[in-house]
C-alpha cells in the first residue's frame, strides 16, 4: 500500500538546540529507506518533509513514523492518507 505522509512542524519548538535530533531522524529515515519502505522523500516549498511510503498498512506507516525521533519528542507530525489507483478513466468514460 502506498503511503503519502506529509510533515507539519509543531508550534513553540525551540529549533535551535535540534541538531543532534535532525542527526537522529536523518539516521533513522535513511534505515526507513534501506528496509525498503520509503520510496520517496521531499522538501514542500514550506520546507516540510513529504514520504512517499511502501507499507503493508496505513497502521504500520503511523508506527514507523511515531518512533521516529522529532516525532516522539513532540516536535513534529505527519498527516498520513492512503494512496489508491486512479479509477476514474473507466468509471467516468466507461470501456470502449
């Protein structure tokens, strides 16, 4: 199942004494990658991280995201959605 995860800062974070938990996300991310389940990272124009996950459940994308590290600290979430193929070729035109 493909997974879109969008990241939203979390308001009043002090980002200033985060570099040793970037360090730590970073590293873990990359692991993420490895395993196989994230297929894709981005910045936005808002500079907020974008996944594109590979995941066997919407579930276990919330759980790979929650353990990590900017996460469990509180200094950031992910809006989380499921991607489906689109359908709307046949449905809207119909077969030929």
């Amino acid at each position: 199942m493909k997974i879109l995860a969008i990241e939203k800062d979390l308001p009043g974070v002090d980002w200033s004494n985060a570099q040793y938990a970037l360090e730590q996300e970073t590293r873990q991310v990359y692991q993420i990658y490895l395993a196989g389940l994230l297929r894709e990272i981005y910045f936005n124009e808002s500079h907020n991280a974008v996944l594109v996950l590979e995941c066997e459940s919407k579930q276990q994308a919330l759980e790979i995201l929650g353990s990590l590290p900017l996460v469990r600290k509180k200094m950031i979430e992910f809006d989380v959605m499921e991607l489906r193929p689109y359908d709307g070729y046949l449905r809207i035109i119909g077969k030929d």
